[in-house]
C-alpha cells in the first residue's frame, strides 16, 4: 500500500480527469449513433454508463493496491486468462456466434468477451515474466520461452478466430519486448522477415485477385476492400464508402448533434460501435475530431511519463502495454473509418458502445494510475 501522505499527491489527476471527458464525449456519441435503432439509444447508454459506474469502482480500487502485488500472482493470472480463451473455443453453446466466430461468453446473466479481459492480464503476466527474466531476456533460449508464454493466448484468440484483436496483442507485445530491452539483432531479423511475408503477401494477393469471389472469406474481403472497396460497394465495400462519405459531409462544424444523415437515416453500418468515429465526423465535423484526438493525445502523454517514471521495470511494462494497447485501438479504428487502414472491427477506447470493451478500459487506466502512485519522480 502507499503511504497516506503522499496519496493525493501522486494521483495523477490529469489522466483521471481526461478519461472521463471521453467516457461523456462516448455516452453523446452513442446516443446520436443509436437514436436511429429500433429501440432507440437508451439500452446502448444504459450498459455503457453501467459498465462506467462499475470501471470507475474498479479503478479506485487498484489505485489503492500496490501493483506489485499482481506480480506475485501472475500464473494464476495468466492461468485464468487462458482458461477463459479455451473456454469459449470449447463451449459454443454459452458464445454468441456469427459465422464460425466464437468470441463471446456467458456466466449467468453476464455476457462478455474473453479476448477483451484477457488484454490486461496477458499485460500483467507478461510484465513479471520479463521482470523475472530481464537480465537474461537476450540469450535465445530465454526470448523464445518468453515468446511462448507471451503468444499462446494470442493464438487461441486467432483459433476464434479475432484476427483484429490478435493485432492488438501482437502490438502490445512488441512493445513490451522492445522497452524491455530485446537486442538489436533480433528486432533487425524481425524486420526483414516483415519485408519478406510483406513481398510475399502481394505477389499471392495479386494472385488472389485474379479469382476472387467476394463473400467467400470475411478477412480476405477486408483486405481487398481496403485497396479496392469500390470493388463491391454493396457489400464488402459498403461499410468504408459510407464511414468515407460521412466524414467528408461534416467537413469543419459537421452537420450538427443528432443530424447527420448517414448517421439517423441508417446508411452507417455498426456506427455505435466500430465506426463510431465517422458518426463524429459527419455530425461535429474535423472540429470534433480533432477535440477527440486532443483527448486522447493528453491521455497517451500521461500514460508515457507513467511509464517512464515507474519504481520498476515490472511497473514500466504494464503502464507501457496498457498505452501501446490503447494507442493500437485508437490509430488502427480512426484510420480504418477513413480507408487509411484495413477493417478490422476493433473499436474506440471509451467511445464506442461495448460494456466489456468500457470496463476493460477502465480496468487499465485504474492499473496505470496505480503504476503511477508509486513512480519515482513528479509527472
């Protein structure tokens, strides 16, 4: 625990204060996205502001738990974190399933999805793992334990299969690794076998282009519909054209709160949830977005000096995960309702509607403000 002394003045009031001007910049946008639907916007805000309510609870908690205290549990974290990856693999009756996706799970009256808890606790895991092995991360056989630990739980999520979700992991992880100190050499080797799956990847995608049926496979239509969503448009393009065009009709004030055309008449697909940001575009224009990067450029700067002044690498990598993951979320959605990124159905931290997505985010701004509390110089 901290001492009494010091709690208000290393609570990071700044950070605290920025996520929850998103959370109501969020609760507006959903009620504007989902007036439109056949129940109106009042189920979506209730489970949002209801899973609010409960994050914030959860936030004050941790914030005051010493964080150190995860790393002594940090396999029966990761324990549980893989067990409810298997879990909802094995148990297709409790998911709820669209296709052959199997993301979803229920205990009880609760329904929420594994891969979005399993965010934080692969984060705190993998913290201490490393922690554990920091003066040997480098030796090879070390690195691919590490490896292991740190990327079987990112492929249960791709036997879902979430590949959206799977990047954000991946992403995180790199992150991590690199602030822990990986060598040079295998970060360079890394890189090249990037350069290398990317030349591939192009050469079998012109092939695939040159028989390609739409609709056959979902991942391989987002691809072509990030390159070519004209190809389609009443389909796989659909959701792109119509985020594009929304933006661009809000142009510097947008259409208004509750105005947007795209957005109440229905053009806007899933708009409450990933595409969320072109609903912002069309009805508070370029002025609104930019209100809602300026947010979220504050919440990253805090979130890095957390993380740079941690008392400990174990405290530096989970505040390091927790702003990697979130800046993942942030770049790949806003850039992906522009057609600057590929469709992946990740949403945006604290604006989409989601009550698993709103308690996770929560959940991690509560662990890096309790990374926070015990940093070694003033923010």
């Amino acid at each position: 625990m901290f001492k009494k002394d010091s709690k208000l003045k290393r609570f990071d009031f700044i950070l605290f204060l920025t996520t929850i001007a998103l959370c109501i910049y969020g609760f507006i946008m959903i009620s504007s996205a989902a007036m439109s639907k056949t129940f109106g916007s009042q189920p979506y805000l209730k489970t949002q502001i209801t899973a609010f309510i409960l994050g914030m609870a959860a936030l004050i908690v941790l914030v005051l738990i010493d964080y150190d205290i995860y790393g002594s549990i940090y396999i029966p974290i990761y324990g549980v974190t893989v067990a409810f990856l298997i879990y909802v693999l094995i148990n297709p009756v409790k998911a709820s399933e669209w296709g052959n996706v199997h993301s979803w799970m229920a205990i009880g009256p609760v329904v929420f999805q594994p891969s979005e808890m399993a965010k934080f606790g692969v984060i705190i895991s993998l913290s201490k793992y490393i922690d554990i092995n920091k003066d040997n991360l480098n030796n090879p056989v070390v690195l691919i334990k590490v490896l292991l630990f740190a990327f079987f739980p990112v492929a249960l999520i791709l036997m879902q299969p979430d590949l959206g979700t799977a990047l954000v992991f991946i992403f995180f992880i790199a992150v991590m690794l690199f602030i822990a100190g990986i060598d040079r050499k295998y970060i360079i080797t890394v890189l090249i076998l990037m350069l290398i799956l990317l030349a591939v990847g192009l050469v079998a995608f012109y092939n695939i282009m040159q028989d390609y049926v739409p609709g056959v496979d979902y991942r391989l239509d987002r691809i072509v519909t990030f390159f070519y969503p004209e190809l389609d448009p009443e389909d796989t393009g659909y959701q792109v054209i119509q985020s594009k065009t929304a933006i661009g009709s809000g142009m510097v004030y947008g259409r208004g709160l509750y105005k947007g055309v795209q957005n109440q008449l229905g053009y806007l697909p899933t708009k409450e949830t990933d595409f969320i940001f072109a609903v912002i575009g069309e009805e508070l224009g370029l002025m609104g977005g930019l209100l809602l990067l300026c947010l979220y450029a504050v919440l990253m700067y805090r979130l890095i000096k957390i993380a740079r002044n941690a008392s400990n690498l174990f405290g530096s990598l989970i505040a390091s995960g927790i702003t990697s993951m979130l800046f993942f979320h942030i770049f790949e959605n806003v850039g992906m309702t522009m057609g600057l990124m590929p469709v992946t159905g990740i949403p945006l931290p604290f604006i989409s509607a989601g009550g698993t997505f709103m308690l996770v985010n929560m959940v991690s701004i509560g662990l890096a403000l309790s990374v926070g509390m015990k940093r070694v110089t003033t923010l």
